[in-house]
C-alpha cells in the first residue's frame, strides 16, 4: 500500500468509528432499529472479501495502469490542474461505471450485494461489491492514457470513496447548496431505495451533476409528495448466508440462460439485458416499474 493511501486509512478508520458510534448512540435513543447485529456483519464481511481480492489483484490491475501511462497521449504539467482535473475525470469515469453496474445484469451480478441490505447506515458504505475490483480498472484506463499516474488514480478513487461511504447514512438531512454540487445523503438514499421512482438514480460518488447531466438524477422527495423510502432489493432475498449473498445473482442468470428452448438472442439477454428483463415479459425491469407506477398515479 502506498503511503498517501496509508495516510488516508490512518485518517479514516478513526473518523468511520467515531461517526458509526454517533448514529448507533443516535439510532437508540431516538429507538430507531438503524442497525442489527447480523445486518453490521454481513457488511463487514463483503468489505473484507473485496478487499482481500482488491489487494491480490492489484498488481495486476496497476500494471495495465502503467503501461497505459507509458503510452500516454497528453499530459498536464500545471499542478493544481492535474489534480482538479483527474478528480472530476474519475468521478465521471466511476459515474459510468456505476451507471453499467446497474444497466447490464452480469455487471448487477457483482454489484447488487451492496444493494441487499434492507438497512441503511453507515457500515452499508461497507456492503461492497465483492468482485468490481476485478473489471473496474478497465473504466480508469482512459485517465492513464491521459497522463495520470496509475497510484494517483488509486489515491483518489480510495480519497472520493470516503466520502461514498459517509452519505450512507438517514441521519442528516439535506445540506442547502451543497445539494447542487455533491452527492449528499439525500442523493445516496434515493439511490439505495427500491421504490420504482428511485431505481437507478443517482450515481454518482461525490459529485450529482453527472447524474443531472445524464438523466438519471432524482430528489428524494418528501411523504406528501411520494411513498416513504424503501430500503434493499425490489425482491428480498430469500436466504441470508454468506455464499447466497454473493452469488445469489449469478445463480439466478445461470438458470435463465440454460432454460430449455429459449433463442440464443433470448439466452444473451438474460446475460448482457438489464435486470428484470425477461424474454416474455413475465418480469420487469426498473423503466417497466416506473411505467406501471405512473399508470397507476394516473388512473388515481
């Protein structure tokens, strides 16, 4: 580990504990079940089995960074100019990346762990994707390529990721004019919520006009306006143990795609379509939920 990052884990973990035990004291007295033992755990483990494949594949995804670099094809000489500019071209760069973990189903095979807890707190920033380590270097490659460091890209994606784990939380409200410029806990709540309105919106991790250019942000709205927020998956999980949590997705693509007489187009679909696709209909993605709940308002 490289000594900014070390740096930043000398900072962070004594700030992580002390916020997680302010919303835990919070959550009690104001008697609010924020957390649950078995919850707190399964957080903890997927965020040591992603980072212990993180730390074995760094090597590996490090060196592509570098010879990436080594065939860079501009370069930024100007400090603070280098440094503005890798973090807002990382931040649109993880934009896109979170945005196809939500849009192609064998990339929410990876990431809907982190979107199966039911709870939502601060050690949920911990849920993590297990395997992203493995691709999500491919959607930095173009940083390399622009002049950046391969351990500054790293240093900055583990600087903007603590702020992507302190939104993770119901305990603060909206935050005035920052609202327009970051990623807030209002934002992040939206994007954790399993309502068909809130579904694939906000995915950015620390900057929200990505999301506002791109059409995929929404507000959280207040009870009068919509449904109270719901937390997790649109379908529970039907198990909790720790094999199902992670591969439950990938169990579920491998039966679609070996159902009997089904089209090679349709078995691709089931692989590369977004979640919830189906080749008769018989499911529903996050666009058809939306659809269906807007005709619903509408009739009303």
């Amino acid at each position: 580990m490289h000594f900014r990052e070390q740096l930043l884990l000398l900072i962070s973990t004594p700030l992580y504990i002390f916020i997680i035990g302010l919303e835990i004291v919070l959550s009690n007295l104001r008697k609010q079940e924020t957390y649950t033992v078995k919850d707190t755990f399964q957080n903890v483990y997927m965020m040591l089995l992603n980072g212990g494949i993180d730390l074995i594949f760094r090597a590996i995804y490090v060196g592509v960074l570098a010879w990436c670099y080594t065939h860079r094809i501009v370069e930024i000489h100007q400090v603070v100019a280098y440094w503005l500019v890798l973090v807002l071209f990382e931040d649109f760069m993880y934009y896109w990346l979170h945005r196809m973990d939500h849009t192609l189903r064998f990339l929410w095979a990876v990431h809907v762990t982190h979107h199966s807890s039911q709870k939502y707190n601060f050690t949920t920033g911990f849920r993590s994707s297990v395997f992203e380590p493995l691709y999500r270097f491919i959607f930095f490659l173009p940083l390399a390529f622009c002049g950046f460091q391969p351990l500054d890209i790293v240093f900055i994606y583990s600087a903007t990721q603590i702020w992507g784990i302190m939104v993770h939380t119901e305990k603060v409200g909206k935050l005035g004019f920052l609202e327009y410029i970051l990623v807030t806990p209002s934002h992040h709540k939206v994007h954790h919520a399993s309502n068909p309105k809130y579904l694939d919106k906000n995915m950015g991790m620390l900057l929200i006009f990505w999301d506002k250019l791109f059409g995929t942000f929404q507000r959280e709205l207040s009870v009068a306006e919509y449904q109270p927020i719901r937390f997790g998956l649109t379908s529970p999980l039907e198990k909790q143990n720790a094999l199902y949590l992670v591969f439950h997705e990938w169990v579920s693509i491998w039966k679609d795609v070996t159902q009997k007489g089904i089209s090679l187009k349709a078995r691709m679909g089931y692989l590369f379509g977004a979640p919830g696709w189906s080749h008769d209909g018989s499911r529903h993605t996050s666009d058809d939920m939306r659809k269906e709940e807007d005709k619903l308002f509408s009739k009303k």
